[in-house]
C-alpha cells in the first residue's frame, strides 16, 4: 500500500472519530439536561411534601395588631397641632400602622390605621399643611360632596371615592381626615371615638 493510501486512511480514520465524539458531546448535554429537570422535580416534590405535613391554619388572622402608645405620647409632645387617637374602641379594631413625620410634604403629618371588625381599612390622617392636597392624598384622590354629617356634635364633611371614602374635619391649623375602605358607619365610629390632645 502506497504511503498516500496510508495517510487518507489515517485521515478517514481521524474524521470518523471526530463524529463519534460530536454524538458523545450531544448525549452528554441531553443527560446534563435531563438530570436537571429530574433535580427539580425531586426539589419540588421534598416541597409538596414539607407543605402537606407541616401544620397550618389558613384562618389564622393575618394582621398583626401593633401597640401605638409610644408614638403617640411622641407625636402629642412634637406636633404644632392636638393630634387625634380614639378612646373606648372595642379589641375589634384592630391598629395596624402608626407614623408621625414632623415634616413632610403635607406638613407635620400623624397617621393611626385600623382595621374595623368586618376586616376594611380605616386610618385616623392630620396634617398642618395644605388641606385640599393633603386630603386628596390620603383618600387617594376622593371628591368632597355637599353631604356633611354631625358627629358628637362636630361637622365632618363626606368625601367619597373609587378607593376610598372619607369624613374631613377642617379646623385652624390642622386637618383631620377619617379615611379607607370601611363604611360610612364604620368611619364615623372612629371619627367619634376621637380624642384630640396636645403633649
């Protein structure tokens, strides 16, 4: 055999081992990804099974009352206004959030929300800033209507809105704002409920 037979012997020899590493590589990456996926399903199954075994209570309460005392002894002692928390509400009510900013873009501004007992929102808002923007905010764009309702004597004008409704109370120096997802019924209980105090 000629020396250039040899060499294209070699060469066939070299191409056809070139193919079988190239089909070796492509299984190889199928298994890769093969593994992967049965590495998930192991991961999510341990999971499932974690789930199922481990107690839980979907009717557990999911808001979690917090205590307001402090901030509010801070907020009565800073704020340039008497600033509004309710007295002699039922455990029902729940408090959920609490914030005094001495200065913001509304002014010194007090927030106090609740949850009511059929689970809606209602907030206790003040501010010593400008009323129609601060108003506007925290009842997340409500309109003013010509229905004002007395409450233990006091004026509060009716706001109702797509997210929520709202009583205000204007005063010199401060507005006060009922708001949140609670009936009229509701939030005129808060509003009742409120004592308005300096520290």
């Amino acid at each position: 055999m000629s020396a250039r037979a040899d060499r294209r012997g070699v060469v066939r020899r070299a191409e056809s081992g070139m193919g079988d590493d190239g089909a070796v590589a492509s299984k190889s990456g199928t298994q890769t990804a093969r593994d992967m996926v049965l590495s998930m399903l192991v991961i999510l199954l341990g999971v499932g099974v974690v789930y199922l075994f481990i107690p839980h209570d979907d009717s557990l309460d999911p808001v979690r009352p917090i205590s307001y005392d402090t901030e509010l002894i801070t907020a009565r002692r800073a704020a340039p206004y008497p600033v509004a928390a309710p007295v002699g509400l039922p455990e029902t009510w729940r408090a959920t959030s609490v914030r005094y900013e001495a200065q913001s873009d509304h002014g010194s501004v007090w927030h106090l929300g609740f949850m009511d007992p059929d689970d809606q929102y209602a907030a206790v808002e003040q501010s010593d800033g400008e009323s129609d923007a601060f108003v506007a905010e925290v009842t997340h764009g409500a309109e003013e209507t010509e229905r004002v309702q007395k409450i233990d004597g006091e004026e509060w004008t009716r706001y109702e809105g797509p997210k929520y409704d709202a009583l205000v109370r204007r005063e010199p120096g401060v507005t006060t704002v009922v708001t949140g997802t609670a009936s009229f019924d509701g939030l005129a209980r808060l509003a009742a409920a409120l004592e308005a105090e300096e520290g």
